[in-house]
C-alpha cells in the first residue's frame, strides 16, 4: 500500500484553507440555525421530536395503495403519501417519455401536418402555467364525466364516471408463487437472448429468441396456474344505488379522477420539454451520418433505429433525467386536487394536525431528496449503458 | 487579500452568535414585543381566510368585511387608533399556524376551533370564541337525504385539509359504522367546485362555512344542509404563545365588544354615554378607571372598539345575519337573552 497520497502536500497547505473555511462556514451556519430556531421554539413551548411518528393518525385518507385508515400511525400516513406520489411520478414519466418521444421525432416529420401539429403542442402545453393545466385537466374532467348511474361503461366489467373509473380488482392467491414464475421466466430470457447473441457472433447462426423470449413469458406463468396452484378471480364492480339520486359502485378498484388528471397534467406538460429533448438529440446527429447509413442500404426506420438512436440517446438522455426530476417535483401540486400525494398527506394534514412543523418539513424534504437522487443515479448508470464503449 | 477575507467571516459568524444570544433573552420580559412592533410598523398584521363571506370576505376593490375582521380591527382602534390599520394575509386551513408561529401574522382570525392540542401543543394561544359553531352536512336537495341516518356506506365527502373537519368526519362515520371516501382539498372554492360537479355526494365543514359558501355556488337552492350537527366548533382568533400581554390585548378586544352588547353601547352612542349612571359603561366608554394601563394602552381603547368597530350584535347584524347567512343569532345570543356568549366583566 502506498501511503504517499494520504499525507498533505505541505506546498499545498494553503490551498486547502478556502476549502476549510467554506465546510467550516457551512457547518456553522447550520449549527446557527439549528440553535436558534430551538431557542424560539422553547420561548414558544413547541416541542421537538420524532415521537408522533407513532401516535395515531386519527385521520383517512381516500386513496391508498395499502391497507390504512385512521387507527394507523402518522408513519403509516407517510408511507401511503409516498407510494402515491411514487405512482403519479412512474404513471407520469411513462406517458410523458411516450408522448414526448412521439411529439418530438413528430416535428421532425416530413409530413407538414405531423411536424406542425407537434410544434404547436410543444409550445401550447409548454407555455402554459402546469397549475393551471391542472385545474383545466381535474374540472374539465369532473364536469365531461357522467354520474355513476350514467357511467360509460365497458364490457360490463369496468365502469367510467365522475367519482372515477372502476376496473375489476384482482383476487389472488398463492400471488407470490407467480411473481416467482415471471422472475424465473425473465431469468430464462435473459440465457437465452445471451446464448442467441454468442451463436449469432462466433458461428453466424440465427436462433429466433425474440419468439423463444415470448414463448417462456407466458409458459412460466400458465405452469404456476397449472400446477403452482395459483388462482386469479375477478371482482367485478356493481353499481350501488344509496338514496333517491345517489349511486356509487361498489367493488372493484377505483381509479380516482385526481390521479388521472394529475397524471395527465405532469405528462402532458413534461412531455414537451422531452420532445425537444428528442428533437435537439436527432438534429445533434450529423447529417454525414444519414447519409452514410442510406447509401448502404438502410430504411428510413434502420436509420433512425440503428445509426441515430443509439448516439442521440447519450445528448437525450442527461436533460431527460432532469424532466424527470421536475416532474415527480411537480407531482406535489397534487394538493391542488386533493390528490392524496406525501405533500398533502403528511406536509399537509399530518403537519397540520400535530403542529410538528421542523420534523415534517425535514422527512418530507430527505424524501424528495432520496427520490430525485435514486432518479438521477438510475438515469446515469442507464446512460452509462448505452454511452460508446471502446472497443 | 486571504487575510482579510478570513477576518470578516470571523466577524461574521461573531455577530451571527451574538444576534442568536440577543434573541435567546426575549419572551420573558414584561414588555410586549408584539404590540411594540405592531405600533411602530402602523399596521396590525391579520391572518384570514382565503374568502369565508360573513366572516372574512374581500370585495372586489380587495377591502376585507366579516365578523373575524372585526376583531383584527378592533385590536387596530385600540392599539393604532385606526380600525382601517390592518394588512391582511388570506391563509388556507392548512397555512394558518405556521404564518401566525413564524411571525407572519399576529392575529389568526380565520374560523378557527379552540381545540386542546392547538392550544396545548403548537405554540399557540386562543385567546376566546366569537362564534360558537358545529360541524353540519349539506347535500343536494333531490337526493332523497333528509338526516345524517340516510348515509350508506360508499358514500363520499369532501372538505378542507388540515381542519378539525376531516377528525370530525371520521369519528362520525366511523362510530356509525359507515365506510366512506374522504376528499380533502385545500382551498374551500375547490371543494365547493367538487361538490358542485358531483364528484363528492356530501360536503361537510362547519355549519356557518356551509351556509356561508352556499351563497357562492351556482344554484344555492339546489343544496340543503342536514340538520343534525356532529361536533362543537367554537371559533375564535389565537396568537402566539408566549406574549402574554399581547394575548391579554385581543382577548379584552373581543370581550369589549360582547360585553357593550350586554350594556347597550353601541357605534352610534358610545361617546355620549361618558357620563352614564352605570359604571360598567362607564368603564366600557373610558371615563372610569384606568383599565387600558393594564396593557400599557390610553384610557380610550375601548371606546374606540365600540366606535369604529362596533358592539358583536351590531357585527353580528351586519355580516351574518343581515346578509342571510345565519339570520337566527341561536347559541351566539348573550346569556341574557338564552344564548352562550357570556365574557368575564372588564374591571
Ligand atoms: N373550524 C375548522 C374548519 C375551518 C376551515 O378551514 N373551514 C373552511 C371551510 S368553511 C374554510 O374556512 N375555508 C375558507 C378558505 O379556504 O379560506 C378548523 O378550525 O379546523
């Protein structure tokens, strides 16, 4: 081992001092605030502590992807705001990188009425305020959605209205037992698909994984129906008449109109800054490129597949990394439309309730924090893959 | 050059602690800090509600009229002189502490319920009711829900995030044995433009609120509210704690104004009652005994409460009852006519 580049440069003591100085200001700063917001807060007898994480909620919230209602703790009522507004963020990302990947080679199109019309979305959606396309989005939605006993029905099995759109909900049992069979399948893909890739390089045979891969997809999990013992029923919404003019369904799984709306706000609007993502990405590719992968003989869709994507994605993929930082930030308007996300639930009613201001607004902030990081981290190691590796 | 940079982040961080240590020393002094700043900024620094008709209200010249304005404008007349001294800041339920605890405001007078753990917990005071209020339901005319006992499970409700409301919904339903989807929006026009779209079949939130955002929905006769009421909202302006005198101030501003009702003093005749008989009114009007020392204010506070702001039936006629919202004055009747509103004497 070699110790040498542990010890300090004695040389270059002196510019280590700037460096000190800054982490020493940083610190004291925060120790400052630290110590001042505790002595106002003990003139003011406002206590402080973590404790209420433990106490009883006291109060439901409306949509919930696990079981809570008010008996459960404030540390529950953070869990449920989280994993709703990790839903809206992945619902969000996914249908902005669709629309945003559509509109942005859109206004590339040849096609005049195609490059036209990508480009006044573009600047429609994005010019807009998103709080506003919010509102737009929830109350033109509460007002074109008919009444449960009007709904818009589909099939008989799933239901469209105001109060929101009723799918049949999925009973299952032994549920484990087919996640395990999907993983298995996957891992089946993945040999295979490497195997294909072997052959096809050191012998130039062909073997059809792709077809392999959607075989195994769904041969795993019909075995874990067949003989995983794994049942799957359907609980099929009904509609519920409660009082002269009020009926609701009963059953099933409601996706509530502020979800939609809210989803479709995010991605809507993000999807614009990702299409001239896509659309700076394409132009960035120099046309010598094209036309060198023309005069070989590739289509239009071989160019764009082979030869464009594959550089454009490292020009798209950092600021497309920031879209989706900024849109799971902007999934806290939620509260707006009382879409039960973290920022209503526990930066809103629980930091209401229990006054516990500091220790709110510190969780809530490390989790937005946490999130973005995971985000970015995720995003690099995905541009990292697909960057140009020397050969 | 490195030198002298290094010296002023000392002097810096140096005048950073004693700033701190300074502040450190505040709070259990005599004096009252809040009325000392209220006086040299000239205005009374007044937490209201984003539009409450009745209780706080903003025209559309963006003038502010309700009984919960009149109390921040009582504290103006009796410490600035001028009831017209207020900067409002419209709050939603879910700001409404924080503003008032960060030193945004120095009067919350926003509908607010006097409950144990806000007054306990949070750093907060409350300082008395001017309104006693309890939590109602209001539904659409035609949907056959005549009473509370109507409800069935499936049922959905919206109201305001961060209020009692939403702990008093749940208990309800809950001891009813109801399961029902709460819709919690954080600005009550919301809630009513749910409510308007169908979106909930119920909303609920204090009576007075439900009365009083009825005069903003589309067709205000379409909507009843039920007449059961499901909890005890008593109303009333808070402050911080720790400025006793301060909290002493609004307290005695609000109870003038209840206690002129009692003794028929009003806007109108206050100043010629200086000579009265009765030396409750004359205490009240200022020509007897030096009760505005107390809280190191004239002789004439009280007199100028009653003058420019008025006596809380005079309020109460003026933007609650007179404006259709609650023309029965029911428990918010003086005690000695069968109401509640009963303050400690000002002596
Ligand atoms: N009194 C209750 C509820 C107060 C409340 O926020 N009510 C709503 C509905 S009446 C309101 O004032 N909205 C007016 C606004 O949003 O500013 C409490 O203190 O928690």
């Amino acid at each position: 081992m070699n110790l040498k580049f542990f010890s300090i440069d004695l040389k270059n003591k002196k510019r280590l001092i700037p460096q000190v100085l800054t982490l020493l200001s940083i610190v004291l700063a925060i120790s400052y605030f630290a110590f001042n917001a505790q002595v106002n807060m003990n003139n003011r007898g406002i206590a402080f502590g973590f404790g209420f994480l433990t106490q009883e909620a006291s109060f439901d919230i409306g949509f919930s992807l696990i079981d809570y209602d008010g008996s459960h703790s404030y540390a529950r009522a953070f869990l449920v705001g989280l994993l709703n507004t990790l839903l809206v963020s992945v619902i969000g990302i996914f249908f902005a990188t669709l629309i945003g990947v559509t509109v942005g080679i859109g206004r590339l199109s040849s096609n005049f009425l195609v490059a036209k019309f990508s480009e006044v979305y573009v600047e429609v959606f994005r010019n807009i305020p998103l709080l506003l396309q919010l509102f737009f989005w929830y109350f033109a939605a509460l007002r074109a959605l008919p009444l449960p006993e009007q709904a818009i029905n589909f099939y008989d099995i799933s239901y469209l209205t105001v109060k929101g759109w009723y799918v049949p909900k999925f009973i299952w049992t032994n549920f484990s037992i087919f996640i395990y069979s999907i993983l298995a399948a996957i891992v089946a893909i993945t040999f295979v698909s490497k195997h294909a890739k072997k052959q096809r390089e050191e012998f130039g045979k062909h073997i059809p994984s792709f077809y392999i891969g959607i075989v195994l997809l769904f041969t795993f999990p019909a075995l874990s129906f067949f003989i995983g013992g794994v049942t799957l029923d359907f609980e099929i919404p009904v509609l519920k008449q409660m009082s002269t003019t009020i009926f609701n369904f009963r059953g099933g799984v409601s996706i509530i109109p502020e979800l939609m709306a809210l989803a479709m706000a995010l991605s809507m609007y993000t999807a614009t800054f990702i299409a001239e993502n896509v659309r700076a990405g394409i132009l960035g590719i120099g046309k010598g490129q094209k036309e060198a992968a023309a005069s070989i003989g590739l289509t239009n869709t071989q160019i764009l597949k082979l030869v464009v994507l594959p550089q454009a994605l490292r020009i798209i993929i950092p600021p497309t990394t920031n879209q989706y930082l900024n849109l799971t930030k902007n999934s806290s308007l939620a509260a707006a439309i009382a879409y039960p996300d973290i920022v209503l639930v526990f930066a809103g009613t629980a930091l209401m309730q229990t006054g516990r201001a500091i220790e709110i607004v510190s969780i809530t902030m490390g989790t937005y924090l946490l999130i973005s990081l995971s985000i970015s981290s995720f995003m690099n190691w995905y541009n990292q893959s697909v960057a140009i590796k020397e050969k | 050059m490195l030198k002298t940079f290094k010296n002023w982040i000392l002097i810096g961080f140096a005048s950073l602690i004693l700033v701190a240590c300074q502040q450190q020393g505040g709070g259990n002094s005599k004096k009252s800090k809040t009325l000392e700043n209220t006086q040299k900024a000239g205005f009374v620094k007044c937490g209201v509600s984003q539009g409450l008709p009745g209780f706080s209200n903003a025209d559309t010249a963006g003038n502010w009229s309700g009984i919960d304005v009149d109390v921040c404008r009582a504290v103006a007349a009796a410490v600035l002189g001028d009831a017209d001294k207020v900067k409002y800041t419209p709050l939603s339920a879910k700001e409404r502490f924080t503003a008032l605890i960060a030193g945004e405001i120095d009067i919350l007078s926003r509908n607010t319920t006097w409950t144990l753990s806000r007054d306990a917990d949070i750093g907060l005071t409350f300082v008395g009711v001017n309104f006693y209020d309890g939590q109602g339901f209001m539904v659409r005319k035609n949907s056959g829900i005549n009473s509370v006992n109507d409800f069935q499970s499936g049922i959905s409700a919206c109201t305001n995030t961060g209020t009692t409301t939403e702990l008093n919904m749940r208990d309800f339903f809950n001891s009813k044995n109801i399961s029902y989807e709460p819709i919690a929006f954080e600005k009550a026009d919301e809630v009513v433009a749910a409510y308007d779209a169908g979106r909930c079949d119920t909303y609920t939130t204090d009576k007075s609120g439900l009365a009083a955002q009825r005069t903003k929905m589309s067709s205000p006769d379409d909507h009843k509210v039920l007449p059961e009421t499901i909890s005890k909202e008593p109303l009333g302006p808070v402050v911080r704690q720790g400025d006793a005198v301060w909290e002493d101030i609004v307290r005695w501003s609000l109870n003038v104004m209840i206690e002129a009702e009692e003794y028929g003093v009003n806007s109108s005749n206050a100043s010629s009652l200086k000579d009265s008989e009765n030396p409750q009114i004359k205490r009240l009007v200022g020509s007897e005994g030096e009760l505005g020392s107390a809280f190191g204010l004239d002789n004439e506070w009280s007199l100028r409460i009653i003058e420019q702001v008025g006596n809380y039936g005079e309020i109460y006629e003026k933007h609650i009852a007179s404006t259709g919202i609650m023309p029965d004055r029911g428990p918010n009747e003086l005690w000695t006519k069968g109401g509640i509103l009963y303050v400690a004497p000002a002596r």
